[in-house]
C-alpha cells in the first residue's frame, strides 16, 4: 500500500518529552541524528538537553549520556535538582552517565599533531555504561577555547559528528549563539539536520522566552517562534495547537447560572466548550456574572477554575457572598480552585503556560478568566490576541467552557471589545449601564451566540441578595425605562389597569339592574294580564247564565198564556 | 619499530626524585609509536634528573582518560616532586614547545 510505504520512508523521531515541542517538531527531534540547539546565554540551553536526556529514560524508557563542557557533574544535579530531575538516582539506576570534560587552553602545551580520539572513547565510555540511545553535548564549542589548532578541532567535530550518526544515538549538542550568526563557531555547517534556537529577550521589563525551529531536514515543521518558559516543570513551549481549527464540538450545554439568562440564549445555555466573553463598563456585574456561572458549574459538580487578574481570592468571595453566591464552600469541597495574580507577576505566555497546566492538573470543566483586559498592562493586542487564540484553542480542545469577561473603557465604543477579540468568541454578553432619572441602572443582552436562535431582548440586570435576577425592561416609545422609572411606569400602568377594571365592573351593575328592573315589570305585565283573563272569564259565564235565565222566563211566559 | 609497554593503572606517585611521564595514547599507532620515540629522544637528550615513562592506551583503559581529563591524543603528563603536574598534546616533534611545556626553556 502507497501509505504504508511512505511511513517506512518516514523520518523516524525521537520524542522529547519537551511539552509543546514534539508539536513543533512533529513527533519529535530526528531519531539517530544530532540535533543542534542554540541560543545565548542563559536561554536554556543546558536544560533543554538535560531534559532531554531525563524525560527521554522517565517518559521512553532510553537511558542517557551527558557530556558537559561546562558545568561539573555536582552542579549538574544541583541545578537539576531544582526542575525535579533526580540526577542521582538515575544515575544509580545506570540510566544516566555525565562525564565532566574539562580543557584549560592555558596549562597545555601543544607540540604537535595530535587528535581527539581520547573523547571518542570518553563519550563511548558513557555511552556503553547505561546503553545509552540518547546524547548530549553541552556546550561542544568549548573545544575551541580549550584548543588553539581550530583546523583540527573542526575536522574533530566534523569526524564525532558522523561517528554519532554511525552509533544511532540521538544527540543534542548545543552552541552559544554568536553575533549574527547561529552559533559562533558555525557548528550549523556540521550538524544541518535540526537545528532549534531559543532566545531570551526583555521588553518592558518582562522576561520572555521563545523558541524556534530554524531547520529540519526531512520534517514539516512549525516555523514561528513559539513562547516559551522555565519553570519547576522544566521547560514548556507554546504551539498554537490547531491551526487548523479542528477541535472537537459538543451539542450539550452548561448552564450560565442565571435561568433567565438560559432562556435568552436557547432555554439551556452557553455551548460546552464554548468561549463566553462578558464585557461591559466597570461595574456592570461582569464579575458577578462569572460568579454565577462557576456556582452553578460547582452546584452541578463541575471542577471550575477561577483566574483572577484583579482581586484576590478572599475578596472574590466575599463580594460574591453578597450576591448569595457562596463560592467558599466549593473552594473547601475541592470543586472549585482560584488563581489570583497581578498579570504583570510575569509575561504573557507565563500566565498562558500557568493556565495550561492548572488545567491539566486541575481538569475543570469551567474556567473563569477576570479580566482578560488586565493583560494589557504585560502586552500589547496583538500579542495578547496571539495568546488568547492560543489559549481559546486550548481551552476547546479539552471541552472547557470558559468565561472572559472583558473591561470596557468608558469613552469607547460598547461593542468594541478591549483587546479586539471577539471574533474569537462563540458567546458575547454585553452589560451595560443605562442612566436616567438619576439614576444607573445595569441592562444585559446578547450580542451575538454562535449556533443558537437567541433572544434579541433586552433584560434588566439587578444584582440581589438572593443573587442575580433578569427582569424585562420597560420599552416604551423611543425609550428604554429602568430601575425606578420602570417600577414607575409599571405602578402606572397598574393603576390604569384597575380604573379600567373598576369601570367595566360598576357597567356590569348598572346593566344588571336595568335588567332587573325590567323583569320587574314585567312580572307586574303578567299578573295583570291574569287578572284581565279571569275577570274576562267570569263575565262570559254571567252573561251565559242570564241568557239562558231569559229564555226559561220566555218558556214560562208561553206555557203561562198557553200559546203553542 | 619501536613496540612499547602500556600500563593499565598509573601508581601512586612514587617518584620521591625524578620525573613520571605518563603518555597517554590510543592503540599501538604510527602516531603513537613516533611520540613514544620523540619523548625517548627529548629524554634522553635534555632531561637530567632520573626519569620514567609510562604508556597508557586509552582504548584499554578509559576511565583514566576520565580520571585525568584527557581529550586529545597523545597527551604527555609530567609529574615531578618539586611542581605542578605539566600538561602537553600532540605528537612531541616540535622539540622546542616540547621543551617550554617541560620548563627546559626560559
């Protein structure tokens, strides 16, 4: 099969264990080949190589050597000793040879040709004693300190170089970085499958590191400087994760912990995994807004994260208290974990490489970012929008929901957002004061959901002790009527309402004895109209009696005068 | 051609007068036979106090080649009662950096 084939022509890597770099470098440094890291001083050059070799035994199970230029083996554990890597045990476990090269150019006499077939045997020596698939060299270049006969040096390197090859360990040699070039002996001319430069760099008075992949033959890579970072961990690198945006969507939601706020949105919620940016001017309830979403998140058992930028976690809690949202008791069950920092504690991909890893420790479904506008204080926007497409991408792949909420200045416009990034957001809520009658009143809508039919209402925002409450605002025409002027206008209106009321109920009686007096009448119609029938009655039957008395009174008048 | 012993553990100094060479090479090469011969020669020539050579094959023995901080080939070690221990590479045929390595020369 053409595939399979192509995967046996692959170059074959070596991962590093490096989190972010095996990313970068697609799977890894080239396997069997040395790999050249440069950088200036203090970039990090040793502990990348050091890491290197201790990640490559505790992650891959590849024991290693270290050959060290510089550093003697007793400072090498103690400054390995501060990352966590416990040299010492490893090397009693004969899974790490050092060997310490030192070369003093000033107490040797060179009197002749001569070669550097002793550290062949030193690094094979070291190599054979633990097995070794990986090699370091730091920093190789010391050679040429140590050694006035360049030519042979070179020639040395060049020789080790292909000897390292023909051994099939994968080495990482590194190299001080020179004055416009990558390395200042030009060691790139000798190793060219890889070479990685990191830099240190300080603007406006933060430190930040990166790192970049300057070549691989034979490999795809990513070729931007990537930020990077030390920390108790080792070393991190940054890689905008998916550049091709492929993470995983979900159809399921999480609730914003305010219901009404559900029901503006689709009856259920924010998307899960969906990024939430809540901006609004000082004071609108942005915090409170994210308050709710982590209680209702810890409420439902969800693990929640909140970076605070801007108070400290006790302050948090207590003005959430007011708004009857107890986020202590989540933080005491374990549920619920506060950051707090000044963002200007350290640079930009700091805090980025923080929240990687809380999150991989910690694994909260919900993450709170307050404010993510405080970071203009570390960078500028278009850095911080790098780094929040860093971190939106992140936070996507692993499904964690986060809120950002975003401080809008007063003079600018509402529906730009701080730090330009709401194009990166799936969900925009937008809060905003509205004054009038004396007053400030706070109003909520949505601006914009991604893949839902959410309302176009607005909704009054009131901040209660029984916590956060929506209520309709009173559109009149041409206005928006909040706070008081809305109870106003609705104590109006009821008053209205029941004068109506009261209106068609006093109608009500009136017809209704209107009515009840003509049943009267007619009543007093029908019993005359009886009495009329009656008499009528009695007057035919005198009548009948009376005729009848006659014609007796006749008969007997004829039989009197006997007439026939 | 001139064969040579090697050694593969280095005494204690004890060399309570005279020099200890120590030289350090890798295998019985043409380059490692010639600088046995050059040090001989030099030796023999400008050395006035009793000496001693001792040849030491890094290829057989090399956690010496650890133990001294060897790196290039060959490396000639002086070791004397009265000093420092000297340190020359290369194939000792500079006879006059041969002789400032070993303070013969001002």
């Amino acid at each position: 099969m053409p595939t399979k084939s192509t995967n046996n022509h692959k170059l074959p890597k070596c991962q590093t264990g490096i989190r972010g770099l095996d990313e970068i470098t697609a799977g890894g440094l080239p396997r069997g080949r040395p790999t050249l890291v440069c950088g200036g001083p203090g970039c990090g050059k040793t502990l990348m190589a050091m890491e290197f070799l201790v990640r490559g035994y505790r992650d891959f199970g590849e024991p290693g050597a270290f050959m060290a230029f510089e550093e003697r083996e007793e400072e090498l554990i103690q400054n390995s000793a501060s990352l966590g890597f416990d040299l010492p045990r490893l090397i009693r476990e004969k899974k790490l040879a050092i060997d310490h090269v030192h070369i003093e150019r000033s107490e040797i006499e060179e009197t002749g040709e001569y070669d550097l077939d002793a550290l062949f045997v030193r690094l094979e020596s070291i190599i054979d004693q633990v097995g070794a698939k990986r090699v370091a060299l730091d920093t190789v270049e010391a050679l040429f300190a140590g050694l006035a006969n360049e030519a042979i040096v070179r020639a040395e390197l060049r020789r080790l170089f292909r000897w390292l090859k023909a051994k099939d360990v994968t080495t990482v040699i590194t190299a001080e970085q020179g004055k416009g070039t990558l390395t200042r002996h030009g060691l790139e001319e000798y190793v060219s499958d890889c070479v990685i430069l990191l830099d240190h760099r300080v603007t406006n008075q933060i430190a930040t590191r990166r790192l970049r992949v300057v070549k691989y033959r034979g490999s795809t890579h990513g070729a931007n400087e990537y930020p990077t970072m030390i920390d108790e961990d080792g070393l991190s690198v940054l890689p905008i994760s998916s550049l091709n945006l492929k993470y995983p969507v979900s159809r399921d939601f999480i609730s914003t912990g305010v219901d009404r706020l559900d029901t503006m949105l689709n009856g259920k919620g924010y998307y899960k995994g969906s990024s939430i940016l809540v901006s609004g001017t000082a004071g609108t309830g942005k915090t409170s807004l994210a308050a709710a979403f982590v209680d209702r998140a810890c409420r439902d058992g969800r693990k929640s994260l909140y970076y605070s930028f801007e108070e400290s976690p006790e302050q948090v809690i207590r003005n959430m208290g007011s708004i009857a949202f107890d986020l202590g008791q989540w933080v005491r069950s374990g549920l619920l974990r506060f950051e707090a920092a000044r963002p200007t504690l350290h640079g930009l991909e700091n805090h980025l490489v923080n929240l990687h890893k809380l999150a991989e420790q910690f694994k909260p479904e919900a993450i709170v970012i307050d404010p993510v506008t405080n970071l203009t204080a570390v960078g500028d926007f278009r850095e911080i929008r790098a780094m929040l497409t860093r971190l939106i991408d992140f936070l996507k792949n692993r499904q964690i929901t986060a809120v950002f909420t975003s401080l809008s200045e007063g003079g600018s416009a509402m529906e730009q957002s701080e730090v330009g990034i709401s194009s990166l957001m799936d969900t925009w809520l937008l809060l905003r004061m509205v004054e009038s009658a004396n007053e400030r009143n706070r109003i909520i809508y949505v601006l914009k959901s991604r893949g839902m039919a959410h309302s176009n209402q607005m909704r009054e925002f009131l901040l209660t002790d029984q916590g956060i409450r929506l209520s309709d605002v009173y559109v009149g025409p041409g206005t928006v009527l909040t706070g008081s002027a809305r109870l106003a206008q609705e104590a109006k209106d009821r008053q209205a309402e029941l004068e109506k009321t009261q209106a068609s109920a006093l109608r009500h009686r009136e017809l209704q004895q209107e009515r009840e007096q003509l049943q009267a009448q007619f009543c007093a119609i029908q019993e005359r109209l009886r009495g009329l029938s009656e008499e009528l009655s009695v007057v035919a039957g005198q009548e009948t009696e009376r005729l009848s008395a006659a014609k007796e009174e006749r008969r007997q008048m004829v039989t009197a005068r006997r007439a026939d | 051609m001139v064969q040579f012993k090697t050694t593969g553990s280095t005494r204690p100094r004890s060399q309570k007068k005279g020099w200890l060479f120590r030289l350090y090479v890798a295998g019985q090469t043409a380059r490692s036979i010639g600088t046995f011969r050059n040090l001989k020669r030099i030796c023999e020539e400008y050395v006035s106090v009793p000496f001693k050579i001792e040849v030491i094959d890094v290829f057989k023995s090399p956690q010496l080649a650890v133990l001294n901080q060897i790196v290039a080939l060959p490396t000639l070690i002086r070791e004397a009662p009265d000093g420092p221990p000297l340190r020359l590479i290369g194939d000792l045929s500079d006879t006059e950096k041969v002789l400032t390595g070993l303070g013969l020369r001002p």
